[in-house]
C-alpha cells in the first residue's frame, strides 16, 4: 500500500471513465480544470455520474466503505441483461463489472499515482476503483449461474472491491490525497435526516476546544435536569410502583450514555426557529453554504442541483455564494435551471447524455458563439432540445 501524500494548489480530476455502473453503461467525460456546469435531460445519468466520482476518490458510497454497500442494483441492468442471456445461450463469459476511472492533472506531486495501467493506456496520474467477481468463489458461482434461466441479478457476495492507482498499486482515500466535497441537499428528505445533516456540518466547522466545551456544557445541562425538584417527585412516584411492575425501581432520566452526544440532542435553529420548521428552500440554500463553509480544504466541490426549492433572488444569492466561495477549486455541479447555468458561466457548459459528453467549448467557434450571445431564459432549452435549426441573418443594411 502507497503512503500518504499531501498536495495543494488547483489540482483536478481531467477526465471521468465509467462502465456499468447505475445507469451509465459507459460514460467518457472531459472535465474543465475550474468550472463544470454538467446539464442534461432528466435521468440521463448527471447525478450517477457525480456519485461515481465521490465514489472513486473516498471508496465510500452513502458514507459507508463501498464494500458494505454492494448491492446488485450497482451494476447497468442492461450489462446484466445481456450476460445473463449469453449464460442462456450457452456461451461462457466474464461476469460483468464496475469500473470507475479518474484520470487526474499531471503534476509532480502526483507522480505516485502515474502509471498506465487504465484503459486509455495513458500514461497519467490516476486512479481506478472496479467492483469484480472474486475468483475465490468460482465453484460457489458455477453453481449459482448452473441455471441461468432462474438468475434475476448478480450475486454481489462474490464480489469484491478493487481500488487501486494507475501505476498498479493499492490506494486509500488519505493516498489520493485530492479531497472532495459532495453537497447534495436534495436527498434530505425527512426531519431528522435534514436535522442531522446540518449538525454534521456544524460539527466539522467547530475546532476541537469548541467541540469539547459543546460535548461538557450537554452533559451538565442533563445532570442538572435530574436534580429539578418536579424530576425527583415524578421519580419517586415511580418508586413506589417498585414489586408492581419489576423488582428493581423505575424512574425516568435523560440518555448519558455514549451515544447520546450533544449531536442526537441539539436542534439546529434560525432566528429561534427550528431548522425542521423553517421554509426547504432556506434548509437547502443554508446546507450548501454550510458545506461549502466546511470543506475549505478540499480541492474538488460537487454539488447536486442547487436550486431545489429556491426562489429566484434566494437563488441568485446562493449561486453568488458559490462562485465566491469555490475559489480557484474545481466546481462540477448539475442543473436544471438557465438561471445558474448563465450565472456561473455559459462557457463551463458540460452537455451529458447516456455516457456522452461534450463541452461548450468544443464545439464550432460559430456554434459556441452563438450559445455565448443567446438570452439567459433560452439557453438550457435550446442546449436539451431534441433537434434545433439554427438561422443566419443574411440581410444587409
């Protein structure tokens, strides 16, 4: 296994390779070293492929090491179809597999993750996270797949993880040393979900002496709650139920145990009002600031949709937020809206379909001229449309 390394300055990820993973059978996209506004039509992949990134960097999947989270829902039903119809065929293949590519800036401090052993054959720094059948469990699986008729999807028992870097090494997160950010508010679905999340990010913004006085001023908050003369009287009421109910003396208290940290038992609040209660659209634009606040140190920002629930000027005031705050950093967020897109910077546009990618900036110099010049409310639109025609005015003064 590598040591670790530390690096600085605006390093980015260059280019993204993905096969079968989720719904993207096989994604090639190329990245801009700042700014990367991914767009695209609804499930066409852009939220996969900004997990498979996170995903390739860390090793963790919904905060959890991937090897823990293998489910067969991984995989590209389409690569899973076509084995299991081969295998019912009678023809013998390799079972299918993930593999995400993360082709990284060549710079020195890198050079420890340089190799070739990606499937371009490039010689880059970089780092491939695959998820493979286990030859350890080949007899396990010949009888599994005996009748391949009965098989819905793949075993991920047999699976395991393989993360390793482009020069054939093994790596860990702490090894690749480019640390990422994923803000995806959206997901935050329910109270405690939203509330936990927030507090998280509060928690990662408190140095350790402000986490300590935290963590001491809660546990004395909940000793005095027990010396409150009305506690004491309801306690000994319950006492005289002694026999009645058990053997041993009931009485109510507050959870001092480890697992009840100032984090299960603190409420985030804005202006005095609970975080649960306040407006989705202020909870997500506060999340993503929060974020944003707390991965001050990472080199690469993903975020997820940012204008979910927001009004206008909410919105124009987050995006503002975020471009100040990214800083020279790589950004690679996905929208649905013409307002961020113009904001942030048309000329980062990173059009997204099925695996294939395009950047603005690729196109003809009369065709990116012309997106450049289009009104902010039509862009998006035009730039998703099935088929456009675009005119010329010949007229002549």
């Amino acid at each position: 296994m590598l040591s670790d390394i530390s690096i600085g300055g605006n390093v980015h990820i260059s280019r993204v390779i993905v096969s079968n993973y989720r719904c993207l059978r096989k994604a090639d996209v190329t990245l801009n070293a700042g700014l990367n506004i991914i767009v695209g039509n609804n499930e066409c992949g852009k939220s996969t492929l900004l997990e498979a990134v996170h995903l390739a960097l860390t090793g963790q999947l919904n905060g959890r090491p991937i090897q823990s989270e293998l489910h067969p829902y991984l995989f590209n039903a389409s690569a899973v179809g076509e084995y299991i119809s081969t295998l019912i065929s009678g023809k013998t293949t390799a079972p299918p597999a993930i593999t995400i590519e993360l082709y990284l800036e060549d710079v020195g401090a890198l050079a420890i993750l340089k190799g070739t052993n990606n499937s371009l054959n490039q010689n880059a720094p970089g780092v491939t996270l695959t998820i493979e059948f286990n030859q350890e469990y080949a007899e396990e699986f010949k009888a599994y797949v005996a009748d391949p008729k009965v098989i819905r999807t793949l075993p991920v028992e047999y699976y395991m993880v393989r993360w390793r870097s482009f020069a054939d090494n093994e790596i860990t997160a702490r090894t690749i040393a480019l640390k990422p950010a994923f803000i995806d508010a959206s997901i935050i679905r329910n109270n405690a979900a939203a509330t936990r999340y927030v507090v998280d990010i509060v928690r990662d913004s408190l140095n350790k002496k402000q986490k300590v006085d935290l963590a001491l001023s809660y546990r004395m908050m909940k000793d005095a709650f027990m010396e409150q003369a009305k506690v004491k009287a309801v306690n000994d009421a319950l006492a005289q139920k002694k026999g009645d109910i058990s053997n041993k003396a009931l009485s109510v208290s507050l959870d001092t145990s480890s697992r009840a940290s100032w984090e299960t038992g603190v409420m985030p609040h804005l202006d005095d009002v609970p975080m649960t209660l306040v407006g989705k659209g202020e909870q997500n634009a506060i999340k993503i600031k929060l974020a944003m606040e707390s991965s001050a140190d990472s080199h690469l920002i993903l975020i997820e949709e940012a204008e979910n629930h927001l009004s206008f000027s909410n919105l124009n005031a987050l995006i503002s937020h975020i471009a100040e705050r990214r800083g020279q950093r790589q950004l690679i967020i996905t929208t649905h809206s013409s307002f961020v897109l113009n904001k942030l910077g048309v000329e980062a546009v990173v059009l997204f379909h099925q695996g294939h990618s395009i950047r603005l900036n690729d196109l003809t110099s009369g065709t990116h001229d012309y997106f450049m010049r289009l009104p902010g409310h039509d862009t998006l639109r035009l730039i998703l449309a099935t088929r456009s025609i675009l005119l010329r005015d010949h007229r002549t003064s």
